[in-house]
C-alpha cells in the first residue's frame, strides 16, 4: 500500500510569515499538532509542532509581565521557531517503509512532498490505520503483538513463531515487524485464523516471548 492512500492530502499550512499564536490558535481550532510552513510556491519549507510552541513560549519563572509576555509572543513567527528542513516522504511510497522509517527516526509525521511541492501529511493516526488494515484482526481472526523480538540477533525468530502457533493447528496469516522507537529489538504482529488467541498467547510466553496483553 501506498501512502497517499493514507495520507491527509491538502493539508492546513501557514507562511514562515505567520505569528506564531495565530498559528497556535489554528492548530487548536481544528486539533491537530502539527501544521506545514509553505512559501509562497507552495513548496515546502518547515513543520511546526505543538512542542515547538510551547518552547517557545516564556519560562514560568520569567520576570516579564503578562501583557510583556503577549507582546513578545506576537513579535515571534512560525519560521523563528519551526523545525526546518523536516524529513518527508513521496506519495509513492510504500507504508510499511514509512511505518520503519519513522520508528528508525522517532518521528511520528512526515510532510508528503512531490515535484517539490508539498500535496499531504502522514501522521502517526494515518500510519496506526494503515498498519491496522495491513495486520488487523479480520472476522475468524485474531492478532498477537509481540514486543523486544530481537529479529536481528535470532535467526529464523519469525519462522520459530510461526512454529509455535501452527503447533496447535492454527495457520498464520501473516506476520508483521517494525522496529521500536527508541528501544531495542522489534515489535511483532501476528495474524492468526482462530478467533481465540489466549491459549496462543499463553504458548508464546512460555516460549519465551514478551506478549502484550
């Protein structure tokens, strides 16, 4: 699957130009986290996120008074405080890589660029759905999540799990990995065509396995 069959396609942007609690107010308004920063050609040239407001906004323990404090924030604009130059992906490109690239680079977003321009946004909520389509439990289905699976240091870990399921006669569907953000070893879903997974869970523990109830 492709992710701009995931992705939100034109998305909310601001300028660089933008005051920052303008663009703050149109980030609550319509509940969301981050906001693209476009020039004038449409091309992409920043992210801004909620992180970045709430850095830029004074410390608690600042001697300015609050009418000094709203009088600085409104000289602020978005290409002050933006994340420059973010990473971003094609609409070509295929989920499961951005799934991997995103925990490889522990971003939970990533601008959808095309010819230079920007045309959506991926965020985790897009990326979690297609994830769920890719592996989600289906009517006479189950799904197991596995986490810690060091893929990378046991071979044959998936087909082991595999084994492990098929013992007791149940086929698996399919098995998918991606790696953690900011941990080692991987998470691991696991289709299996048996509504009833307990007795599957309680086997891969017992081999081993940390599974996640």
């Amino acid at each position: 699957m492709k992710i701009k069959h995931w992705m939100t396609p034109d998305p909310i942007t601001v300028s660089p130009e933008t005051p920052l609690p303008q663009a703050s107010k149109i980030m609550a308004e319509n509940k969301i986290r981050r906001l693209p920063v476009v020039d004038k050609k449409g091309r992409l040239v920043g992210l801004l996120t909620s992180r970045n407001v709430i850095e830029a906004m004074p410390s608690a323990a600042t001697t300015l008074s609050v009418h000094e404090m709203y009088a600085l924030l409104e000289k602020l604009t978005v290409g002050e405080v933006m994340h420059k130059n973010p990473l971003t992906v094609g609409p070509d490109d295929r989920v499961q890589e951005v799934i991997q690239r995103g925990q490889k680079e522990g971003i939970g977003a990533f601008p959808v660029v095309e010819d230079g321009k920007l045309v959506g946004i991926a965020t985790e909520t897009e990326i979690i759905n297609a994830l769920m389509q890719l592996i989600g439990a289906r009517e006479g289905t189950c799904v197991i999540e596995l986490e810690g699976v060091e893929l990378g240091k046991e071979v044959g870990a998936t087909g082991r799990i595999a084994g492990v399921i098929e013992k007791r006669g149940v086929p698996v569907e399919a098995i998918f990995t991606a790696p953690h953000r900011g941990r080692p070893g991987n998470q691991v879903f696991i289709r299996a065509r048996t509504p009833h997974k307990a007795n599957l869970q309680a086997d891969l523990d017992a081999a081993g396995f940390k599974v996640v109830i």
